[in-house]
C-alpha cells in the first residue's frame, strides 16, 4: 500500500465508522466532491495538507489522530 491508498482507505474506514457517505463528509467539510473523488479512486497523486485538515476537521479529528494508525507507521519510505 502508498500513501496514497492509505489515505484513501482511512477517508473511507472514518466515513464508515461516522455512517458518512463520501458526499456528505464533502458538505460537513467544505471540500468539492470532486476531490474526495479523486482521492478515493487514486487519481489525486498528492492530496494537499489543507484539504486533508479539512477533512479531518469535518470528521472531528485532528491531523495526529487521522496518520496516527499502525498502516501510516507500516508505509515504507517512497523516497529512498
């Protein structure tokens, strides 16, 4: 898994667990829908800090609380 994917499968794990769909979390967020899509489906390369703090904002969460989970610690460096 990238950084990327993990990014993508905690949107998801925080939207499941908050019963959100993808849509709603853009509204409560004020993120475009088009983003978190582009996210979700991996076409976004490198998702901005600030549209994740947003995010996270929305999810009630802070940023240490939204990386800090054992699939960020396991990421192995992508620059080597």
């Amino acid at each position: 898994m990238n950084t990327q994917q993990a990014i993508a499968h905690r949107i998801l794990e925080l939207c499941r667990e908050r019963q959100l769909t993808p849509n709603a979390l853009s509204n409560i967020a004020a993120v475009p829908q088009a983003t978190i899509k582009s996210i979700l489906n991996g076409e976004s390369q490198n998702p901005g800090v600030v549209t994740i703090k947003k995010l996270c904002d929305g999810f009630g969460i802070t940023l240490g609380e939204f990386f800090g989970t054992a699939e960020f610690d396991r990421l192995e460096q992508e620059i080597k």
